[in-house]
C-alpha cells in the first residue's frame, strides 16, 4: 500500500511537471496579452507615383504604414485582438500651365494623403515552440483616407480636401513571432494590409 501510494504520488507530480512544462512550451498561450509595434513595406503607392512622374521637382515623403496591435489569447490556438494603422504621404512638384492673361506660368502644388484603420483581429496559431510563433489571421473594420490639395494656381482648387468613400477595411496575413526572451521578440507578417510586408518588436505578458 505504501509503496502504492508513492508510486501515486510520484506519478501526479511527474504529471503536474509535464503539465506546466507543455503549458509553458508554447510561445502564445491562452489567457496571454501581446503588444506589437511594427512598420510596413512595399504599397500601391509605387503605381501611384508614377502618376506623378509627368510633374517636374517632384519630391515625395511619407510616414509609415505603422502598425500598433493588441492580442488576448482565448485558447492557445485562437487569438482575438484589435490592429491599428497609420500613414501619410505628400507630394511636391511644378507645373506648366497659363495665367489669366493667357501667357505661360508655372506653379507649384502639392498632394496630401493622411489614412489611417482600426480592425478587429482574428489569429489562428498552429505552433508549438517555446519560442517561434507561426499564425495566420484575418481583419475587419473601419479604414478612412483623406486627400488634400494646394496650389499656387488660382484656379487650381487649392484646399480641396477628398474624403474615403468607403469607411471599411480588412487584412489578411500571414505572420510569425520568435521571442529571444521570454517575453520580447520580433514580429514579421506578409499579406494584405495597408503594406505587403511589415515587421517590428512584440512583447507578451
């Protein structure tokens, strides 16, 4: 009977070890918070310079995409979570046109776009590394863009602002976390967002 019971209890606490050992195996756990900070690469915005291009001095800056995103696990498998972006890109160029007189003129103008997303995130882990997280997730929700134009051209509708006609927005990716600690790490993600690529520092607690 002794001998029973040490073998009971051996076998529950070896149990209880392995239990927690696979509890803590996997990098993204149930009941689990994750913040990411990233920055995107690769837009539309490569054919939408080429609009330009028929422009002289042209000269382009922009911000971003720039990715904040919270994660809550629900099970070790599913994550749900919210995703927030930001850009905003201006160009600069000289025209040729005419003057009210008729005779030739040059003006400058420039074009600015400021767009931004919040989406509810839904992520699908299939890992089992205590350090390497693969996922792939999908996003809804609301997007807005917004265009300004200004000119030097009297007649060139300078401080028309264009709002985004439809306010809805969504992503699809496939990403990946590894975490050289045990709770920061690098994130990577390749799919439709406001960026092909974007990539950045997550930290889990």
């Amino acid at each position: 009977m002794d001998r029973f019971r040490t073998l009971l209890i051996g076998s529950t606490a070896l149990l209880s070890a392995l239990s927690a050992s696979s509890a803590q195996a996997q990098a993204f756990q149930e009941g689990g918070h994750t913040v990411s900070v990233g920055h995107g690469a690769v837009t539309f915005l490569g054919n939408l310079n080429r609009t330009f291009d028929l422009y002289t001095d042209l000269n382009y800056k922009g911000l971003g995409p720039l990715y904040l995103k919270y994660e809550y696990g629900v099970t070790d498998r599913i994550g749900l979570g919210v995703n927030i972006a930001y850009a905003t890109n201006e160009w600069s160029y000289r025209y040729q046109g005419t003057d009210e007189n008729g005779n030739a003129a040059q003006y400058t103008e420039s074009t600015e776009r400021n767009t931004y997303s919040v989406l509810a995130r839904f992520n699908y882990h299939f890992g089992n590394s205590d350090r390497f997280d693969p996922y792939f997730g999908f996003g809804m929700g609301y997007r807005d863009a917004n265009w300004k134009f200004n000119s030097s051209d009297p007649n060139g509708g300078s401080g028309v602002e264009v709002k985004s006609l439809m306010p809805f927005g969504f992503e699809f990716t496939l990403g990946a976390r590894y975490f050289f600690t045990d709770n920061i790490g690098l994130y990577a993600e390749v799919g439709g967002a406001k960026s092909v690529f974007q990539g950045g520092l997550v930290a889990k607690f």
